[in-house]
C-alpha cells in the first residue's frame, strides 16, 4: 500500500456481485472525490445470494484477482453476500492487500443507534444463512437479533420499483413480523438503499435504518488518513466493468450511482489467473 502520497495517485478496487456496490461507490466518491476507483459488477453470475458458499468463495476471488491486475492499492468487497461468505478466505489468499468488507461497518452503526439492544438483521438467503452479522453482534455483547432473508427485494430494486403497493406487500410479507421486536435494522444488501422510503414506511419511525455504505467509506477513509494520504482539488476516475452488459444497463446505472462513469467495459472474467 502507498504511504505519503497525493489521493489522486490511489486507486480503490470494489467489487459486488452486480450494479447494487455502486451505492457504496456512491459513498466512496461522496467521502474520497479525489481517489481513483476500478468497479467490477459481476452482472453476469449475478445473484450470488442465492448460491452456496463454495460457488461465492469462488467468485468472490476471481473478482479480486480481476481488481488486483488492474493495480488497484485496495480491495472493497460492497458485496455483503461476498463480505459475509468470503472475506476470510480473500483476507488469506490475498494478504498482501488492504480488503474491507462491508459486515463489521454496519454492524458496529447500528450499536451506536439502537437503545433497546433489539437490531434487525435483513440481507440475501446467503449472507443470512451465515450469520455473519449476528457473530459480531453477538461478540459485541447484543443478544436480541432478528434476521430475514429478503430475497424478492432485489428483483425490485433491479426493476426500479422502489415505492408503490407491490414493493410495500413485499415488505410486509418479510418485515411485518420483526419490526415490533426491534428499534434499529441493517439495511445486509448493496440493494436496499433504493427500496429504503418503503422500508421505512413498513417497519415505522421508530425503527432506525442502517446503510453500512456510509459507515464503510468512512473507514476506508480513516485508514488513507493513517497512510498519510492527501486530500487534493477535483475528482478521481471512476472506471466501471462489467462481465455483462444487460439491455437496461443505462437505466441500472442512473437508479443506483446517479452519474456518469468515466469508462465502462465487458470483461471476461475466465480470462483473469486467480488464487
Ligand atoms: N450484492 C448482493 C449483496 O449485497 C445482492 C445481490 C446478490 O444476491 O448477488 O448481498
């Protein structure tokens, strides 16, 4: 990693198993304008929640092989299915690289909000079934965790349909029977944020929702300040790739990141040699 030097020289690589991490780019570019970031949306194999755990390990390290070739001083896996299955092992396979995952930022925003101790835990069937979450809150001494798979509100979010009555239904049929346990809910998936006014309107005021995206730039963020990285004038580049190029990509990108990448390009990920 490179110490001392001028942001415009650091490159972050993020990778999510589709378009959903860039609503932690989003976050990234708000909290860092000035790094350069390299974004892999693995948009062909996607969902990785609904696979096992081999497969995502898989995957999960094929994309950072991907990043790692492009020369990238640090590894952000916005996945939280990949933070939850895979980190671990990509900490192991490739140590000489700062990686962030997206579990313990999240997890450690909600104990600072909630005041019941009750925290809600809501992501894909993989990232659920590992309980990843519920480990560290558990380590963090809370003990009162509601977790629902929410698989449907991915397909929604994809579809743009963030408000109205299906999504509301849906959120009812998943969330009707936790929220009255609970006074704060982690938002488990890169999807979410876009589904966030319905969430909200289900689960009530009360109920504080946590975006793990901001909470994880930061530390990003806190850990360049401690390299001695510097702050300077204008915007990094922002170079997208994507294993596939859906028809309706242009509509994906404006719902989930809001501007214009500098680059975007296919990839073939068959053609990258991983650990
Ligand atoms: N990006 C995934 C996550 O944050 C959601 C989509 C998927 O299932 O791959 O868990």
């Amino acid at each position: 990693m490179k110490e001392n030097t001028a942001g415009s020289n650091i490159s972050i690589g993020v990778f999510d198993s589709g378009i959903g991490g860039l609503t932690v780019v989003k976050k990234l570019r708000e909290k860092l304008p000035y790094v350069n970031i390299v974004y892999l949306g693995d948009t062909a194999r996607v969902p990785y929640g609904t696979k096992s755990e081999e497969t995502i390990i898989r995957f999960a390290t094929e994309d950072t092989a991907f990043l790692i070739e492009k020369e990238v001083d640090l590894i952000v896996v916005a996945c939280n299915t990949a933070s939850s299955v895979a980190l671990t092992h990509l900490r192991k396979a490739f140590k000489d690289y700062p990686i962030f995952g997206v579990v313990e930022p999240g997890v450690k925003m909600a104990i600072h909000a909630t005041q019941s101790n009750s925290i809600g835990v809501i992501g894909t069937i993989a990232t659920i079934k590992s309980h990843s979450h519920k480990k560290f809150l558990e380590r963090e001494g809370i003990t009162n965790i509601f977790e629902k798979a929410c698989p449907l509100f991915v397909p929604l979010a994809e579809e743009g349909l963030s408000e109205g009555e299906i999504p509301e239904l849906v959120a009812r049929h998943y969330l009707e029977d936790i929220k009255d346990h609970i006074d704060t809910l982690i938002l488990g998936c890169t999807h979410y944020p876009i589904l966030i006014k319905t969430i909200k309107k289900v689960v009530g005021e009360k109920v504080k929702l946590i975006d793990p995206s901001s909470a994880l730039a930061a530390k990003v963020s806190d850990f360049l300040m401690s390299k001695n990285i510097q702050p300077v004038e204008g915007n990094g580049k922002l170079d997208l790739y994507l294993t596939d190029i859906p028809p309706h990509y242009h509509s994906l990108l404006n719902l989930f990141l809001g501007f214009e990448p500098d680059t975007i390009e296919k990839v073939n990920l068959s053609e990258i040699s991983s650990c």
